[in-house]
C-alpha cells in the first residue's frame, strides 16, 4: 500500500472509541486499548507523511452505538469485578444516547473522501455528530512543532517565553 514499497498509497481508518478520549472507570483495560489506537494512529500519520508514503492514517472515536458489543455489559465472564457497575454503564448510554450504525458508516465515508485528513480523531457522538480532537493548541503540540526544528531544551525555552506573550 506504501508508495515507498510500490504501492498505490489509500486510507487507513483505525477504529478506537470515545472511552479513548474520555476514560471509562468500569473498562480501564478497553480505555487503554483504545487510547493506544489513538495515538499509533497519530504517530503513524505523521511517519506516513514523513516519508511520503502515500497513505493518510486517521482514527474515529464512536460514542456507544447500537451494536451487538452493547449487549457484553450483561455477560459476567466479560465484564469481570466490573459487572457490579454495569447501571452506571447503562446510564451513561442513556445519558449520552445511542447512535445508529449508519452514524459511523457516515463517519467513515468522511474519511475516505476527504483528502485533506490525516491524524485525526474524528468523533461521533449523538448530540454533536461528526467532529473532530483538537489536538492544535496544546502547549506539548507546540513544543513538538517546534523540536522537530531545533534540539528539546531550546523548543521548550521558545515556547515557554510564548506563553508568556
Ligand atoms: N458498538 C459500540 O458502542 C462501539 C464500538 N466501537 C468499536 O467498534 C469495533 C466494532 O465493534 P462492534 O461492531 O460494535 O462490535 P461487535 O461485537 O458487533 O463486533 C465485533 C466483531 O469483532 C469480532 N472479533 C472479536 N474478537 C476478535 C478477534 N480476536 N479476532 C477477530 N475478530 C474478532 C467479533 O466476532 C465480532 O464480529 C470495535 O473495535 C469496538 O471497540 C467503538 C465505539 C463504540
Ligand atoms: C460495556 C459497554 C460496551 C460497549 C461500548 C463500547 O465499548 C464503546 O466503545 C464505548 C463507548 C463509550 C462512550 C463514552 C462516552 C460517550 C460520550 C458521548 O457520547 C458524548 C460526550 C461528550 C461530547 C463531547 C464531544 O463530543 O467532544
């Protein structure tokens, strides 16, 4: 797929979750798996670009959608000492609402026609629909901005007297 390797280039879309972004305390072990998703999706993106392999790299982030998956809260074997919370599980469903399939295939077409993406997280969530991290104005992406300009203790000094402005 790697122009590098005599491919095409193309589009991969990494399949993390919003509990990636905002930590479910009844699924700590499938928060870090979907937070490692997010960020070897970004760190790839960023290698893809690099090296100009030709292929954007992006991640979508779904809130709770209506899917077999949903049904695991009611199986003790899967949930473990976690299957006590399973209410507070069920709250944050209704609290939050339940999207349709359809939701993240839209997702996904976003994706795939918009060439302009890559790194993102996109997210899908049932108030706020298609929407994107913003990963931009934090102060650790500004040091790394500048880092890959000039060695760390300078970057850091830089930005540092930036935020002082
Ligand atoms: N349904 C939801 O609320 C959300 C799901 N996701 C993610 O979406 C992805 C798809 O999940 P759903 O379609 O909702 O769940 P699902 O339970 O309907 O489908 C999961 C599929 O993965 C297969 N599978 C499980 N372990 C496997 C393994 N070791 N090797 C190969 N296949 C395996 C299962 O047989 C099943 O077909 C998952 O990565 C899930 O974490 C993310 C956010 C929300
Ligand atoms: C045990 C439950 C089984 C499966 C669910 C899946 O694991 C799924 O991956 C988990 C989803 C968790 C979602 C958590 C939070 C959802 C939040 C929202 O819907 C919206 C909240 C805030 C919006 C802020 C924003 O969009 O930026």
């Amino acid at each position: 797929m790697s122009r590098a390797c005599g491919g095409n280039g193309g589009v991969i879309i990494n399949v993390s979750s919003m509990a990636g972004l905002m930590p479910a305390p009844q699924q700590p072990v499938y928060t870090a798996t979907k937070c490692g998703v997010i960020g070897f999706t970004r760190a790839m993106a960023e290698t893809s670009k690099r090296e100009n392999y030709g292929v954007r790299i992006n991640t979508m982030c779904p809130a709770f959608v209506n899917t077999p998956i949903l049904k695991t809260i009611d199986e003790e074997e899967n949930m473990g000492k976690y299957f006590k919370d399973r209410d507070a599980i069920r709250k944050m469903m209704s609290n939050f609402g339940i999207l349709e399939p359809a939701a993240v295939a839209d997702g996904l077409m976003k994706i795939i026609e918009d060439e302009t993406l890559n790194g993102a997280v996109m997210k899908i969530t049932k108030t706020k629909g298609i929407h994107f991290e913003d990963y931009a104005t934090g102060y650790l992406q500004e040091v790394q901005e500048v880092v890959m300009r000039k060695d760390p203790e300078e970057a850091n000094e830089e930005v540092t007297e930036s935020r002082k402005c």
